[in-house]
C-alpha cells in the first residue's frame, strides 16, 4: 500500500469533525480510523497530529489540543514544515488561463461494511442497478427514518463502490456542489466540488435529502444527463468516468410536504425530476424484519417482538388517519438501545418518544398497553435509584 502524507491541517480538522470527534481531544481509539482515512499509517499520523499541536496523555487515554500559546505555535508550525517538506511537491494542473487547481487527496472512498446490516424493501434493486456500473440515476422516496441513506451506503459498500454522499440544504449552490475558488498559501486556487470528484472518480454520487434543495441545485441538469459538466470559471470539461451514477433520496417526491410534517421540503423543478428514470418508494420494513434489526440492539426477544408489533399497529393507525406521527425503524434502535442501558422497558420508550407532543405520547404509550400489558408507565411513581 502506498501511504500518501498530503493531507493538511484542514483537512485533518474538517474529518474529525465530521466524524463528531471534538478538536480540543481526540482519544486513542479514534487514531486508527483517522490513519486509514488520510491512507496513512498510524505512527505517521501520530507525528502529524504532533505538528497540528496535539499532545499525548497518558492519564485521559487520548491526546489533546495544546496549542494555547506563541511559542508551542510556532513549535508546532517548524515540526510541521519539518515534515511538509519532506513530501514531494504534487503536479499542479494548469488551464489556459493559467489558473492553479488543487490536487485531489487520494483516499478510499468505499463505505465501511456493517455486519448488522439487515437488507429490505428496495436494497436489492439498487445492488442490482450499482451492480451494472450504467449511468442510471434513482429517486428514492419514504418516511423518516427507514432506512433510504443507509441501504445505499451498504449496496456501496458489499459490491465495493466508492460513495460520494452530499447533504442537501436550502443554502447549497453551484459553489458548494461544483466547486470554486479557495485561497491557499495567498494563492486563489480553483477547488474541486463533491461533484467532480465523484464524475472523476467514476463514484456513486448520493444526494441526500434532495428535496431541500432551492433552485440552485438545477446546476446539475447536465450531469443528471450524464454529459458531465463545464466548469465555466477555468474553462475545463469533466466528463463523467465509467461507473459513475447519481441517487438522491427524500422525504417526499419533490412536491413538497402539505401537511407539515418535512418542513423546509420544497417543490423541485419538474425538469429536475423528469430527469431520474425510476422513482423507488421506501416502506418501513415488516415486523419480522425489524425484529431482526433489533436483536443486535436487545437480547430480550419478547420485548423486540412487542416493540415490533407496537410499531406495526401504530403505522397502520397512522395510514388510517388515527394518529399524526409514526414510530421509525430508527426509533425503535433508539429504544433497543435505551433498554440496554436503563434495563426498564417504559422508561426506554417514554424517554425515546418524549420528543413527540403530550397527546401523541401518551395514544403511544396507550397503544403499547394493548401489546405489553406488564410495563407500566407511571414513572413518576418510581423512585429514583441511587
């Protein structure tokens, strides 16, 4: 394997927040999947983290931010040129007009394989289609919660694909998705967009939550046509490499949400739309496979079963028109998960479904009772262990 060192500062910072790890400290453990990000290994990183001021300790089993004054700055900052200029200079691509462009950091882009993954509802479809390597945009579209991001990060990940996975908001543009110019070193530098890099890559682009987006995102016309894309603001033409193909995945169809349950959805052009050749609709999957789901979570299986047939029940109320909210598949982990740390089935749900209003809460404490009799949710009445 060749391990490249190219990685900056930024770069270092912007993975470990994303990975929800705190700058100030970054324990042990999270070492060796930060080394395999930037393709390093884990020694090299340790001299890295060095010169980005971070600092070993022993007794918090992690290392810690300490670059707190002038001196350990510029400390830090000689290590770090130390070690920058022991790394060969990469090639700069030059257009015409001369403009510089920022080398792409070579990583592995493939998601990681969850061997808790449970397969449903339209995962083999999208194998199927990822499988082919064509150029075959899908729309997938279903409630909160069952599952759409992750069976895709998972089809990515069991046929070996490299995912690009970009998060839609109402604030992202051209810039954001395309690319721009960044300022490195006092230079204006053009910098490569998630978009570019997955039409270079020949990678699986993921839009997700799609039917955030503004009008801004219909910069994508050409791409979702697979003609690729010209990057006007240096003159370049990315044509798309085999294998490369675009999924988005969103609460509604792109009409927008009536009855305000995804609020800040938005209509999408129709155009935008017409340009995905199938749409999936994503259900929450049957009690038996949830119950499937849950056991990685719950050792009790009467308590799975119960909570997979409360779900049930409450989603059929749902469609029916009885109750305005669901139980996902998401929140019933959540609930797996509660349990094992209070060991007290009410209290699992009630703290799980305490985000819901107090009339919802309690028609789904209400329709637990008609499945699990034993539990009581009275906790008021409990007291509280020491």
């Amino acid at each position: 394997m060749t391990f490249q060192s190219t990685y900056t500062q930024d770069d270092f910072f912007a993975h470990i927040s994303n990975q929800g790890i705190d700058k100030s400290f970054i324990p042990s453990t999270a070492v060796q999947e930060i080394a395999d990000n930037f393709s390093v290994k884990k020694k090299s990183l340790q001299k890295r983290m060095n010169a980005f001021g971070y600092t070993y300790s022993a007794k918090s089993k992690g290392f810690n931010f300490v670059l707190s004054n002038k001196p350990q700055v510029a400390k830090a900052k000689a290590r770090l040129e130390k070690i920058v200029s022991k790394t060969p200079d990469l090639p700069t691509k030059q257009t015409s007009a001369s403009v510089k462009t920022e080398q792409s950091i070579t990583q592995n882009l493939v998601p990681l394989k969850d061997a808790q993954y449970v397969p449903f509802g339209n995962f083999n479809d999208v194998k199927k289609v990822l499988r082919s390597k064509q150029f075959y945009p899908m729309f997938i579209t279903g409630l909160s919660g069952n599952g759409k991001t992750y069976s895709v990060e998972q089809a990515c990940a069991q046929l070996n694909r490299e995912l690009i996975r970009v998060n839609i908001t109402i604030e992202t543009d051209e810039d954001d998705l395309i690319g721009g110019f960044r300022l490195a070193d006092g230079d204006t530098v053009w910098h490569n967009g998630p978009i570019i890099e997955a039409l270079e890559k020949g990678a699986v682009l993921l839009l997700d939550e799609v039917d955030l987006a503004s009008n801004k995102i219909l910069c994508l016309q050409s791409i979702l046509e697979g003609k690729g894309v010209f990057l006007k603001k240096i003159g370049k033409y990315v044509r798309p490499a085999a294998g490369f193909t675009v999924i988005a995945t969103a609460n509604t169809k792109g009409k927008g949400s009536d009855d305000g349950r995804f609020v800040g959805t938005n209509v999408l052009n129709e155009a935008f739309l017409e340009r995905f050749p199938i749409t999936l609709e994503q259900e929450y999957p049957t009690p038996v496979t949830e119950a499937k789901i849950l056991a990685f979570h719950c050792e009790d299986k009467d308590y799975i079963k119960n909570l997979c047939d409360w779900a049930d029940i409450i989603r059929r109320t749902f469609k029916d028109g009885g109750i305005d909210e669901v139980i996902s598949t998401r929140r019933l982990v959540h609930i797996a998960q509660a349990y094992a740390i209070f060991k007290d089935k009410a209290k699992a749900i009630s703290t799980c479904i305490n985000r819901f209003d107090d009339e919802t809460k309690q028609a789904f404490q209400e329709l637990y009772d008609k499945v699990d009799a034993n539990v009581d949710f009275d906790v008021d009445k409990k007291e509280p262990t020491v």
